[in-house]
C-alpha cells in the first residue's frame, strides 16, 4: 500500500537528475539582451536608501524571464532513492519526475538552467511566468563541470534577461533570488551577498569540478536550482544552484554561480557544442596559513604540481611559486584562480604574476586544450605488462578531493592480478599490504613480487572507500 500512497504524493517530488551533450546539426542564432563588458561598471547602491521600490522593480523586471521546469525520466531499471517514484502493480519503478527553474536569455526561446535539474530527463516541460503556456524543450547541451545546462523552447519574443557583469558584484550589496522552490511559481526572495568566490564541494563527481559560488543569504530552497540572482536593477548576475544545510531546506546558505561564467559556457555550447576548457600544465593549492606567514603574503595560490612540457612548465613557473594574479585580476583562492581560468579557451593567452623568494615576476603563455593536457598527463604513466595496467600518480587536485596524501590511480586494466580481483578502472590504490605509495614504480615493483596475501585498500571516482584481498603463490 505505500506504494500507491508514494503514487498519491508524486507532484511534490524533487528529484536530482544530471546531464549529456547533444550537438545540434544546426547552429542556433542567440541573442543576448547585453553581453557582459569586462570595462563595464555597475549602478553602486547606497544600501541607507535602499527603499522598497527597488526591489519592486527588480522582482517586475526579472520575474517574467524565469521559467518552471518539469522534468520525467523513464528510468524503471535504475535505482532510486526518491521516496516519491512510481511503482506499479508489479513492483517495477516507473517514471520519476523532477522540478526546477531556468532563465530565458534570448527571445528565441534559449533558456539555461543547471544541469541537476535536467539530468537524465527524457522529457523536459518549460512554464512560462507571464501566461502559464507549457512548451517542450530540447536539451542543447550540458557541462557537468560547472552544473549548467542550455535548452530550447520553440517560441517568439520572449521578455530575456539582460547580464550584469558578476565580476563587478560587492559583498554586501543586495540581491534577490528568483525561482519556484517547492512548485511554488514566480517566487522571489531578497537578501545581500555574503561571499564571493566559495568552493563547497558540491561537485565531485564532475571530472574538472569548477565552483566558485557566490555566496547569500536570499533564501533558496529546492526548486531553485536553475533560476536567476539578480541586482537591484533586476539584472542578472548568477545562477541559483546548491544550498548548504543539513535539513536540504534553506538555513541562511545559498549559492549561485556567476553570470560572466554562465555566458561563457553557454556561448561555447552554441558555438563548439561543448565548453572549451584551457589548461594551464600545472595544479594549485590554497595558501595555508603557515606559508603566508613565512613568506608575509595575504593572497595567492601556490603552485603545486607542474607537469613536465605543460605551458606553465615551459614559461618558466616552478612548483611552490605563488600566483597572486591572472589577467591582473587578485587571487585569493583556489576556486577565484580557477575561475578566472575558466573564462579562456584553449589557445588563449593568460598574464601571470608571481612571487618567488619574495620577488615578485610576471611571465604570459597560451593555453592548451583537453587533448593535449591529457598526453601530458600521461606522460607520468607508467606500464607493467605484467600487471596488465597502467599505474599514474596522483594529482594535488585529486589528492584534495579524496582527502589523502598519497595513492597511485591504476588505468587500461587488461590482464593479471587487478583484473582477477576486479578492481575498476580509475581506482586509487592507496594501501598495499599496509604500506602507502605515491610512486608508480614503488608500487609495480611490490605488486610483482608480492606472494601470499595481497590486500589492497583505496578509493573509487566518487570517493568511496573499498578493501580488495587476493592470494597468489
């Protein structure tokens, strides 16, 4: 009986759902109501006279250009933990179904939301706020990188949100959040921005995760997700995309991802079908405390990891230097160093400014594509024909991500021992009979010559700890 019950109950569901790149034969025409300007400046708002008619007018102008989004996956073999699926009289899952929000960015019907939102939907239903007309969308194309998403509705003169330049956004300023939390339409809630530049982690499973969230206090609830946070002059200057509370319902944390992000990876999926990522040949690390002190500095990144015919190799940064600028733009993090990158193509130009044994340098290269990034990488790969695999070292980003300070990543598993013990590929092979590794070659050698029992401790993609155990003679 409680599945006809869960039956009763399925237009509350909110569901996560996730994302693919669909490449259209046809390049599609968009139209932005304004670009972002990186000379532009903002209207600077004196918050002592902040009255309630410019919320007024910025809830009337962004209002209309947020849509509702219904989404249905016919998943019935997958597994769910939405308590809100469909069974049937047999047992089997039906379809599950999923709301969210997006914002209109053309007249001719382009709408982006986050991916979350869209993510294995076999049917995507968009609601416009002015006269409640329900269109089906397509799905353009999606970057689980970033959680965004681009679709399409097949309709005319649409009222499109205009772009603000986020780069230009204050801490402090005011703010409101646009969206249909809870399947309740055209809401609007006010607060200020309370951070900029917040990496929470709520990425992971992306394979080049970039957050760098504008955090605030608006409230934001599920149902959201996808749509706009916008100025005083109802422009818009992020995506509303993740909450942090331990209810899943709003505890004064929402975060939305920058609106000069959103038209890069929009304008890359219109023009190349997917995003066009730049990389840079090396990996960075937050400044932590005990370095800031020695070296008397307040922002920046220090270089981590630079590998070996990478573009920051070749131009000349060595690890432990301290990036404190890109494109002579402060960086204080990570996730603000990451970001500024993500607004390049491969083939880009980036000006670099560093420290090294506190003198300060600057140095200029081109960035290189995802294709080349990976022969890089791989360079650092080594083979075991014996092993039938490939064994590479860990990168500080990945590192960071599973919270460990070692481990060797195992690929192109083919024949041997790993394969006997089926252990997955991109597995991170942490412990061997106890003992740590960071080395390829330290852990080939012992996994060759090991007899008896060989237990094997380490870590899947997603983070999840597993234990192997085999014996050979």
């Amino acid at each position: 009986m409680k599945k006809y019950l869960v039956f009763a109950l399925i237009s509350i569901c909110f569901g996560m759902l996730g994302s693919y790149f669909q490449q259209i034969s046809e390049k599609p025409s968009l139209h932005f109501t304004s670009l972002p300007d990186a000379n532009a400046t903002n209207v600077s708002f004196n918050n002592a006279t902040i009255e309630s008619g410019d919320f007024v007018k910025a809830s009337a102008q962004a209002t209309p250009t947020v849509v509702f989004i219904k989404t249905v996956s016919n998943a019935q073999n997958q597994q769910s933990g939405n308590i809100w699926d469909f069974w049937d009289f047999f047992g089997n899952r039906g379809p599950s179904y999923s709301s969210g929000s997006g914002v209109i960015i053309s007249k001719d019907g382009y709408i982006v939301t986050n991916n979350h939102v869209i993510k294995d939907a076999d049917k995507i239903d968009v609601i416009l706020n002015n006269n409640k007309r329900t269109y089906t969308a397509k799905l353009i194309g999606a970057d689980a990188n970033t959680d965004l998403a681009l679709i399409k509705i097949d309709a005319k003169e649409l009222q499109a949100i205009t772009f603000a330049n986020s780069d230009n956004l204050k801490t402090g300023e005011w703010v409101l959040a646009v969206g249909n939390p809870f399947n309740l339409t055209s809401t609007v809630t006010a607060g200020i921005v309370s951070a900029k530049g917040r990496n929470i982690n709520v990425n992971q499973n992306a394979q080049f995760p970039i957050e760098s969230f504008i955090q605030t206090d608006a409230a934001i609830n599920p149902g959201n997700s996808g749509g706009a946070l916008v100025n005083l002059n109802g422009e818009l200057v992020g995506i509303n995309t993740a909450i942090q509370s331990q209810t899943g319902s709003y505890v004064g944390y929402g975060f939305a991802i920058p609106g000069n992000m959103v038209a890069k990876i929009v304008k890359d999926i219109i023009d190349f079908g997917d995003v066009q990522k730049g990389f840079t040949g090396m990996e960075v690390k937050d400044l932590d405390e005990a370095t800031a002190t020695d070296k008397n500095i307040n922002n920046g990144v220090v270089v981590n990891d630079v590998f070996e015919d990478g573009p920051a190799e070749k131009a000349g940064l060595k690890t432990d230097d301290i990036i404190t600028k890109i494109d002579n733009k402060g960086v204080d993090s990570k996730a603000v160093y990451e970001e500024q990158i993500s607004y390049h193509r491969p083939g880009d130009n980036i000006k670099v400014n560093y420290l090294r044994n506190g003198k300060e340098g600057f140095i200029e290269f081109k960035l290189i594509g995802k294709d080349a990034n990976k022969a890089i990488v791989q360079k650092y790969s080594v083979t075991s024909t014996r092993l039938g695999a490939d064994f590479k070292p860990l990168s500080a980003s990945e590192k960071a991500k599973l919270g460990i300070n070692a481990g060797v990543k195992v690929a192109n598993i083919k024949s041997g021992a790993l394969r006997q013990m089926n252990i997955p590929e991109g597995f991170v092979i942490y412990k061997l009979n106890n003992k740590t590794y960071s080395k390829p070659e330290d852990l080939i050698h012992d996994l060759e010559n090991v007899s008896g029992r060989i237990l094997i401790e380490g870590y899947y993609a997603d983070g999840g700890k597993a234990t192997y155990s085999f014996f050979t003679y």
